[in-house]
C-alpha cells in the first residue's frame, strides 16, 4: 500500500503592507514576513519528501492592492 505525506499551512495572509493587525485588530499581522515563513515551510516540506501541501485559508491579505 502507498503511503503519502502531507504539509500543512494556514492563512498565509501575504500582502505588500507594513506590519499590522487583522481588520478586528486583535491579531498581530506580518505581511511582507509571511512570504519568508513559507518559503522556510516549503525547504521543510522538501527536505522531508512531502507529497502533498494543503493550505487552509487566504493567500492574499485584502490589504493587498
């Protein structure tokens, strides 16, 4: 039987924007930082043969132009 393994990502929320919050302002956001964090996940995710990436929510913050 073949077996698979599966990255995991939430909420990217990338945008070319200073530092925030969410629009609630409860959450602190890292715009510009979240393209960095991802591509730390994908040399994670390559470095352990990760078959599959799923990424629950927004890519895009509405910030973004």
């Amino acid at each position: 039987m073949a077996s698979h393994t599966f990255g995991l990502i939430g909420d990217i929320q990338y945008a070319d924007h200073p530092d925030g919050s969410d629009f609630s302002g409860t959450q602190k956001r890292y715009f510009r930082g979240s393209l960095d964090c991802t591509a730390r996940a994908v040399d994670i995710w390559k470095d352990a043969g990760v078959d599959f990436v799923v990424q629950l929510g927004d890519a895009i913050d509405g910030r973004n132009a």
